[in-house]
C-alpha cells in the first residue's frame, strides 16, 4: 500500500520511512550539533507495550502460529476459516495482543482480521474484531468473469483522471466482509498514476455475483546536515575507504537516494567525498537529502524512544528515502510496496516537501499499516490521516528544533498554499476551508484529509485542553461542540492512548465510535477505568461530538 499525497483540496500528508538493510559501514556524523532533545525513553505504565527483542518477538508469533487451530477454535471460527498472525504486542503487564488476518476455504478475507488479547497466565481477556458477521457462503463460484472487475477498476481509475491507468495486480478472488454480509468478491489493484503526478495503486472490490462497486480505496496515501528546514543537524553516515554515504546503519540501515526528477526505480544513492551534505539551499540537491534523512532518523528514534518500537515494521529493519521525484510535484508519499518514503521539490522544484512533520507523518502510513491497517476511506480513512498528523506532530515536538519548534500545524514549513499558512490545523481544524472540528454522519463522505479533523482536533484536546492556550510560541484556541470545557492531559500521555489503541484496539474497519471505544480501553490498560486520563478520553470524545 502506497500512501501519500500533500495536497488535493484534495489535501494530502502521508507516511514516510526509510531504510533497507546494507553493509555494516563506520557511523559518522555531520560536523554541528543538534538541537538538545531527550534521549532517555520516557516512562510508561505498565500497560503499555514493551520492546521485544527479534527473539522475543519471532518467539512470540512462533507461539501464536503454533496455536492457530486451537485459536480458531475458541473463537468459533467455522471449518473453512483459517487465521493468519501478522503482529503481536505484549504490554509491561503480561498481556499479550496478537493480531490475526483470515482466509475462507483459502481465499483472502478483507474486513476480517481481529485481536487477541491474552493475559500473562494464559487467559483470553477478549476479542477486537473488524466484523462481527459470521463467515459463511453459499458459493464460491463467481456469476461474473475477472474480466468485468478488470474493466470496472479501470473505468473508475479514468474517471479519476488517472494517467497511463494499467492493471498492477489483475482481480483475484477475496471474501469481502467490511461491508455487512460477507460476500465473495473481485479486488483489482490499478497502477499508473494519479492526476497530480503521485503514482496510483487504486484498489476496486467488486461483488463477484453482481459486478456491483463493493468498495474503492487509494493505496497511496500521500501528504505533504545542511537543511532547508531543521538548521545544522546530526547526520549518521557511513564511510567507506575515502567515500561516504547516506546511510543509517544505526536504525536499520536507512538509506536516502536521489531520483534526479525519475518517476520510478530507486535512483542513486546520495555519495560524495566529504562528510557534510547540503547547503540548506534547494540549488544543491542534497540538501532535500539532508532533511529526508533527519526526518528519518528522528521518526526512528521517536517511535523507539516514546513506545519502544523498532522500526516501521517492529522489526529493526530500516525503510529507505526517494528525494527529488518528478518535476514540481507538490507532494510526498510512503508506499509499501517498496518500504520507501518519497518527496517532491514542490512547486516550480522551489520547496521540497522533506520537513520533519512530513516525514514524520508519511512514515506512520507505514507503522498503521503494518498494525491496524486502517481503510484508506470512510470514517477509517479519516482515522488513518489523523493518526499521521497525531505522530508527525510527535516527531515535531521529540526532536526539539530549534530550527522548527514542536507545533500543532501541520506542514506549517512547506507553505503548500503560497501564503504562509500551514496546512492543517489541530486545534480547530475547520481554519483550513474543509476539515472537519466535528462528527456528523456525513463525516465519512469527505475526503480522508477533512474527515481526519475529528480525530485531529481529539487529540489536541486531549493533550492541551479547550480553550486559549500558547505553545511554544504559537496562540492557540480549542472549542468544543457542546461548549464544554476539557482539561488536557498532556500531549506524552495522549501519544501513549493513541499508540496503545492503534496497536491493541483497531482495526481496518474502525470508525470513530469504535476509536472512542478504543482509545478508552487504552486509557484503562495504561492508566485505569477511574483515572484522570480516562476521564480526559470521554471528555474530548464529547467535545468533538463523538459519544
């Protein structure tokens, strides 16, 4: 899954990360210094989730495969259905939370994965589930061709004004369970690209009985040393003989490559014989370079620091970094597909899209796909957005720039509308022209970066609280639906719920009355059913009109 694109009005931030695993080279760094941020991990409670070692980790997920049968089993699961691991958390406390894709008589269910959750003794404490309809069909014989998919998928992509629309990944046969009633299906996956130049992975579920649209969602999520945003930074870098590279053996082996204004491939990696990299001025080419790979190594070192996290992946290994994609393309994406971050110099190639609340944002595409998997539409959608927003402004704050202070704008740096305002909003999202402060029924029916707001304007009332308020420098003013008054509980605790529920409580069905119901449990597990954070956690649902 692709994801990224910065601006659409149709506005669009996605998930960027880098690295892939290299040669172990010597780790040096640029000349100046940082800004002093912190580097011991920041405490948490016993709830929350824990680093694993790869032992550990492989470990448990050995366990949960060994058990799948019997898992299956327990959960009623019928004769024909199967579970597949994909990740497993395990909290301070014990519990351990595996999340688990499924098949039908051998066929891909999407729509239905669940969680586990598992106490330290053994116990089954309780079950998260994207459906909760019982999985069963009469047939698995389609009453329509692949062909008729095939051709429905790319009339939708022209009608999306998509260039060189082709088929990535011809229709196979899913089971379709997001919707209701499961029913057998057609998912056809379009490449070529989008109309602003980002590259399309347009996903089609088509009813494989009727040739009915079931569902449609862009793979793409997209967004908005010597740097152009961040100052002098730290850099690490490897040398080889009289060479250095770009190259981050100390979180994965990050990896940060230039396309010279290609479209595709991986370009070539940024090398020179000194051990200083850009100017700070977008004429040297790796200067953009600089700031994708600080923005990595702080998206690294925040997730690891803040959740003990691994990597994009929990895994240690490393993603890697595109830079200067096409021509004045206004935008910067995270896919999958390749494990890779990718920006644009912007427009006229003036302002590359590598500020650190843009990679920051980008890369978490990656840490939500690789957890809950969010859909990429609906009220799911929104949610997939906000929770960019929510951990790009975590990768803000953790590094503590003075270059580029924390803040709760996003892409306040790119100047994506030409007039010095940033792109959104957390405190009262509506002040971009089209983001949502609250939920209404028709929130889902907006685009992913509007109906994010909701989800966006939760956490800053829960961090910062309602009303007037000035950080770091930047006036702020947080209203609520009812008028109520919310009491923040500041913005380390609210990153911890948030994470916690992505990680143990979502799914890729989760809407926001799931995410409220999510985001509380987390608050339980961390901090208890009659704490003062779970109280915050209703608050700020309440004061965006989610109950």
């Amino acid at each position: 899954m692709t994801h990224g694109t910065i601006r659409s009005r149709r506005t669009t931030l996605a998930a960027a990360t880098a690295v892939a695993a290299a040669a172990a080279l010597l780790s040096t760094s640029l000349t100046a210094s940082a800004a002093a941020r912190p580097t011991a991990a920041t405490a948490r409670p016993a709830g929350a989730p824990v680093a694993l070692s790869a032992t550990a980790r492989t470990g448990l997920i050995r366990d949960a495969q060994a058990g799948l049968a019997q898992t299956a089993k327990a959960l009623g699961l019928g004769s024909q259905e199967k579970l597949v691991v994909k990740d497993v958390v395990k909290d301070g406390n014990g519990t351990v939370h595996t999340r688990y894709e499924r098949t039908y008589a051998g066929l891909p269910v999407l729509g239905g994965d669940l969680i586990v959750h598992t106490s330290g003794s053994g116990r089954t404490e309780g079950v998260t589930r994207a459906s909760k309809a019982t999985l069963k069909l009469a047939s698995l014989t389609p009453g329509i061709a692949a062909a008729t998919a095939r051709k429905q998928a790319l009339s939708l992509a022209k009608k999306d004004r998509s260039a060189k629309p082709a088929v990535e990944r011809a229709p196979r046969k899913v089971v379709w369970a997001a919707g209701g009633k499961p029913v057998l299906a057609y998912e056809t996956v379009i490449g070529g690209f989008q109309d602003d130049g980002t590259p399309n992975q347009l996903h089609v579920v088509t009813d494989a009985a009727t040739g009915k649209k079931l569902f449609q969602y862009q793979g793409i999520e997209t967004g908005v040393g010597n740097t152009r945003y961040s100052g002098k930074v730290d850099l690490a870098t490897a040398q080889s003989g009289s060479s250095y590279t770009l190259t981050d053996d100390s979180r994965g082996g990050h990896k940060t490559y230039d396309l010279d204004h290609q479209q595709d491939g991986t370009g070539a990696l940024f090398s020179q014989d000194n051990d200083t990299w850009g100017d700070g001025t977008t004429s040297n080419a790796a200067t953009a370079a600089a700031d994708a790979a600080y923005g990595a190594q702080e998206t690294w070192d925040f997730y690891k620091n803040t959740f003990g996290r691994s990597g994009i992946k929990n895994d240690g290994v490393g993603a890697y970094s595109r830079v200067h994609y096409g021509n004045s393309y206004v935008n910067a994406f995270w896919d999958d597909s390749c494990f890779c971050m990718t920006y644009g110099d912007g427009t006229n190639d003036s302002d590359p899209l590598t500020a650190l609340d843009v990679a920051g944002h980008e890369m978490s595409h990656g840490v939500t796909s690789n957890t809950a998997g969010l859909e990429y539409s609906g009220e799911s959608g929104g949610l997939n957005e906000a929770t960019s927003d929510i951990f790009g402004t975590g990768v803000e704050f953790y590094a503590n720039n003075s270059s580029d202070p924390g803040d709760y704008l996003i892409g306040e740096k790119i100047d994506i509308n030409g007039d010095g305002t940033p792109l959104r909003y957390m405190d009262k999202p509506s002040k971009d022209g089209g983001s949502a402060d609250y939920w209404s029924s028709s929130v889902g029916d907006e685009d992913v970066h509007y109906s994010s707001g909701v989800a966006n304007h939760f956490f800053y009332l829960l961090s910062e609280g309602s009303g007037a308020k000035t950080v770091n420098g930047v006036d702020y003013d947080s209203p609520t639906k009812d008028g109520s008054t919310v009491t923040g509980i500041g913005r380390d605790k609210a990153l911890q719920i948030w994470y916690k529920a992505l990680t143990t409580y979502f799914t890729s069905t989760t809407d926001y009355a799931d995410a409220r119901k999510g985001t509380l449990s987390a608050a339980t597990d961390l901090y208890g059913a009659d704490s003062a954070e779970y109280k915050a956690v209703e608050a700020a649902w309440t004061g965006v009109d989610v109950h």
